[in-house]
C-alpha cells in the first residue's frame, strides 16, 4: 500500500505539515513495464494533487524511493528530486487537468532519458504544453526550487522538489538567448509569489 510506504509517507506529511486543511488527491500511474530482466524501468508513480484556493499544486512521486533504501547513496533518495508545479484551478473544478499530467510524466521520461534537469536550467519546446490546444502560447519550463518546500529529508535520504514554472515563447527565446532564466524568473516571482503556470498570463519581455 502506498500509504505504507517511508519515502512517501515523508513527503505526505511534509506537505500536510504546509497545508493542514487540504486533502490532496492521489493519482496512480499504471505499473511501468520492466527492462526485460526482471529490473523496472523507473519513471513516475504517481502525483499528488492538492486543490488550493485558486490553483492546483501538483507533486509528483516516484523518482525517489518510497519504499526500502535500494541505492548505494545513504544521503539521496533515489534521484533525489521531485517534479511539482503549480497551474490555475477554477472554484468548482474537482478534477485535475489530463495536460499537466502528461507534461509532468513527459519530463520525467526525459530525465530517465537521459537529459540533465536541475534548478537552473530550462526546457524549449515548439508546441503548447501537454499538447494542450487552450494553453496557447505556453510552450515552455523553467525549474526552480518549489517556493514552498525546497527539500525534505526522508529515510531514504534528502529529497529536492523541482518546481515546473511555464513560459511563454517569447520567454523561452528570451531565456535560451541570455542563457540563463534567472532575471524572468525574478520577474515573474514578483508578479506572483507561488509561480503558477498559467497560459493566460501576460508576457514577460526583458
């Protein structure tokens, strides 16, 4: 059972510890396929989603360990990172959006991959996130340590939360032509403090 497991327990009551009132959902991914050798492939779990006020917080689960200690490194849990990222929610809206599912287990796949991902560093892609029609000009992410919890330290060792932070194409041309995301990043926190990724948003231009 989920519920049972140690690393997951541990980022449950880290965010339960920043949001006592909110119960969050938790979406199960289907079992990932093993590598043929009996070995699975990595990749996401799960999400949690917590409907705030406003906006939906999505964390994910799985790119650390949950359960028993498997690695050799005693101080990481497992990749030592999770995703979260933060997208508007409507005031009735109880389901959350298929889109940022898909962008959260596309750049998961990426990192498994292969890609380096870190805070820092950002992804360009020519398409509206998750595919996503609505989503406009958003087309692009920036990471960044989550504005709310940073990172936790778990029985299995530190664990990170990256936070997804949309950008526009504009943004993103911007950000690969200055090599760095940092000054729009500075930019968008003071607009909104939590970040959160939402096509409707008024561009930056620097």
């Amino acid at each position: 059972m989920l519920e049972l497991l140690p690393g997951l327990t541990r980022i449950y009551e880290e965010w339960a510890e920043k949001y006592p009132d909110v119960q969050p959902l938790t979406i199960q991914f289907p079992a990932r396929e093993s590598d043929g050798e009996g070995q699975d492939k990595g990749g996401l779990d799960g999400v949690l989603a917590y409907p705030l006020e406003g906006h939906w917080l999505l964390v994910t689960f799985g790119l650390t360990e949950l359960g028993e200690k498997t690695s050799e490194e005693p101080r990481v849990s497992g990749s030592g990172f999770e995703f979260s990222c933060r997208i508007p929610r409507g005031p009735e809206e109880t389901a959350v959006p298929a889109w940022i599912l898909r962008v959260l287990h596309a750049v998961a796949d990426n990192f498994l991959a292969g890609t380096d991902l870190d805070v820092g560093h950002w992804i360009l892609t020519p398409s509206p996130l998750g595919g996503e029609h609505a989503n406009g000009d958003m087309t692009s992410l920036a990471i960044v340590p989550d504005v709310d919890i940073a990172h936790i330290t778990t029985p299995n060792g530190i664990v990170l939360f990256f936070q997804l932070v949309g950008l526009m194409s504009g943004e993103g041309q911007d950000v690969q032509e200055a090599g760095t995301s940092s000054p729009l990043i500075a930019v968008l926190r003071d607009r909104d403090p939590k970040l959160i990724s939402d096509p409707a948003r008024e561009a930056v231009r620097l």
